[in-house]
C-alpha cells in the first residue's frame, strides 16, 4: 500500500492516541524504529566536568533575580535549553512566523528559529539581522515586507549582530540586489572574511557603503530612528548589541528597545567569561538609558512568538491609558535589567556545568 502524507498523519495520530494499536498498521517509518527504541527519543546533555557547587549558586542566584516576571525566560535559558538542546532546537526549527507589526512602523519579518526585523524610519528601512540564506530572504523576509507596502529597493542599512550564519545569511543577497549598507562589527568582519571563498551561504562583503563598527554608542541614523551600537563581545568576538526608540502601536507610548545580539552560550571558558560580562555591561548601559523593551535576534530568546499571538488580542481604550493585556514586550526598565543580568548569571552556570574555570 502506497502510504500518501494525509493517511500517515491519520495513522500517527492513531498509534499516538492508542499505544497499543496493532504495529502492522503504523507508518512504515514508526515500524524501522521498532528495534532500537531509544534512538527515538532525543538525547539530554550530560555535563560529566559540571562544578556542582557553582552550578547551584548562579543557578539559584538566577532563579531568585527571575521572581515571578521573568520565570519563563529563566526556565528556558538557564535550564531547559542547557539541558535539551536537541529538544529545543527541534521546536523552533524553521518553523514559520507571520510578519507582523510589532511596534509603530517595526516589523518582524523573520521566521521562529530566527529573527529578521525591518524598521520603516520615514527615509527607508533598516533591517535587524537577515535570517539564513539568500532562500529565506526571498521566500520570508521580501514577502513579510510586501505585506507592508516595501520592497527590497526600501532598505538602506543592514545591520548583522554576529558572525553566524543565521544572523549574515542573507546580507550579501540585499548588499548584491538593493545595494543595502550592510553594517557590523570590526570583529564580525574579520570573522567573515576569513571564511572560505566557497562559503554557504556567502558572507557579505566590505564593500564602499559597508560600516565597520570599532567603539561603542555608534549611532546609525536614518529618517526619524536612530540605532545605538554597543560592541558585546563572548557569544562571537564580533556581536554588537543595539538600543533603538520604538513607539507603542496603541497607547502611542515612546519607549526605548534594547536588542541584546548574541545571548546562546559560547563554548570556551575565554569567551564564556567574556560573554557573561558583556552581558553585566549592557544591563547597567540598557538601565542608565531607561531601555525597557526586551527585543533580541531569536524569537525563542524575546518570546516573540508568544508575544505576538498575546498582542493580536490587545485592544486599549481611545486614550490609550487602559489596555486589556500590557504590551508583552515592554518589560519595564528594572525587568529588562534584571533579564540581561539573569543572562549573565544562566552563562556563568553554564561555564560551571562544563568545569570551566572564569577568569573575570
Ligand atoms: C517616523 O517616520 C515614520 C514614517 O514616515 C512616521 O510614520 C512616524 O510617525 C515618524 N515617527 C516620529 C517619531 O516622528
Ligand atoms: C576571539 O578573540 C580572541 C582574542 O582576541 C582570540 O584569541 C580568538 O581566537 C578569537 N576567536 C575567534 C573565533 O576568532
Ligand atoms: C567555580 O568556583 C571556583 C572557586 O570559587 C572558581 O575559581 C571558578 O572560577 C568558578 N567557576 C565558574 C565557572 O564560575
């Protein structure tokens, strides 16, 4: 029997509702399995080196900072994601997300494994990170900026958090096609052009209009936006992290955004230490500057895609003053803190759980 993709769905979700249905009758794909089940299931990650005294201070000094506000964010970050890895990849492995108006004239136009966001400042677009592939560029971020009334052609700046693929992967695409300004960071560059010529996908290259970011607070200007870039070495030497102005699509609220670009654990004790004070760094800059919105290049990170099914409900009184829902993202200043230095903390018990000795 010629086993079609509708009937088997329908027989998977027999066998899943009714375990002990008869085996002749389930995918041939289910029944292959059979002799080694557990290489069904998906590994958890042993960390054999784990400093256990350590791991339980910053793991516990991080749920306390968590409270009741950020427990999600903690879970996920400082837990879950350490300890299912493959788990957590697979629920957000290329998974589709509607393009959406997040804040006035900010759109997500990524997918949910990873963020793409295009600002409309009045004078053109700046994109946030180009998702994978020059494939994702077409098929995603061009037509989540049709839905808005742009095109390619409207985007003037590009700017790539760090040096990994699902951040720079389609950079080169806008740079070649809409002849974008593709901005990043001194070591993102150098990073990018040691990477070999055959490269997949093609880095973007430092061409006339591109920008090498060296210090701190550059502020890239376009139409009525502008974009502050902070150098926050440790995910990759060369992630930059920004804060940008957004303004509340319904109470009309001007609030100011931070996007921290690399937040996933990096694998040495170096970069570790590195990551986990760049992190401190940007919680006290983002506090200084009353940054109270928590954006970042990967939905899983921001909860984006929680976030946005939360605020297709929100609906808030003709003054703006009385909404039925808070906007999700709007964290508050004290929170978005607290969630960059509960970062710090989840980083720290990794570097613990791998036996790493942090020199900072
Ligand atoms: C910025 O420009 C956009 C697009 O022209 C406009 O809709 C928006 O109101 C402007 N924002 C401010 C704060 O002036
Ligand atoms: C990051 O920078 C450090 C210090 O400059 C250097 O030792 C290391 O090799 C760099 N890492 C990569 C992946 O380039
Ligand atoms: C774990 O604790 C020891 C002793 O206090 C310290 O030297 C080491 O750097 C710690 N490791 C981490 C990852 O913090």
């Amino acid at each position: 029997m010629k086993t079609t993709l509708a009937t088997a769905l329908a027989l998977a979700t027999i066998v899943t509702a009714c375990p002990e249905h008869d085996a002749a009758e389930r995918p041939a794909a289910r029944q292959g399995r059979q002799a080694n089940l557990l290489a069904d299931y998906l590994p958890y990650v042993e960390y054999p080196q784990a400093q256990t005294a350590n791991v339980t201070k910053y793991v516990v000094a991080a749920r306390k900072l968590a409270g009741d506000d950020l427990y999600a964010y903690f879970a996920r970050d400082c837990i879950y994601q350490p300890r299912y890895v493959k788990l957590d990849d697979a629920a957000f492995q290329s998974a589709l997300a509607p393009a959406t108006e997040v804040f006035k004239n900010f759109y997500f136009v990524g997918q949910a494994a990873w963020s793409s966001s295009a600002y409309d400042t009045g004078d053109g677009l700046v994109i946030y990170d180009t998702l994978a592939s020059s494939a994702e560029i077409e098929s995603i971020v061009l037509p989540g900026l049709a839905k808005f009334g742009f095109t390619g052609h409207d985007i003037k700046y590009v700017l790539v958090s760090h040096e990994h693929f699902d951040h720079y992967g389609g950079a080169r695409y806008l740079q070649q096609n809409f002849g974008a300004a593709v901005v990043a960071s001194a070591d993102c560059w150098k990073a990018l052009e040691a990477l070999s010529p055959t490269a997949n996908p093609a880095p973007p290259v430092r061409d006339a209009k591109a920008i090498t970011v060296t210090k701190d607070a550059t502020e890239v200007k376009l139409g009525n936006v502008t974009t502050t870039i902070y150098l926050t070495p440790g995910h990759t030497n060369g992630t930059m992290s920004y804060l940008l102005p957004v303004t509340d699509l319904l109470t009309g609220d001007r609030l100011l955004a931070g996007m921290y670009g690399g937040s996933g654990a990096s694998r040495t004790a170096w970069s570790l230490g590195v990551q986990a004070v760049s992190l401190e760094r940007f919680a006290n800059i983002a506090r200084k500057n009353k940054a109270s919105v928590l954006l970042s290049s990967h939905h899983s990170r921001d909860r984006s895609m929680y976030n946005i099914e939360e605020v297709a409900l929100r609906t808030c009184d003709k003054q703006g003053h009385k909404c039925n829902l808070d906007n999700p993202w709007n964290v508050g200043v004290d929170t978005y803190y607290r969630w960059l230095m509960m970062e710090s903390l989840c980083i720290r018990a990794q570097a613990a759980r791998g036996g790493f000795i942090l020199s900072q």
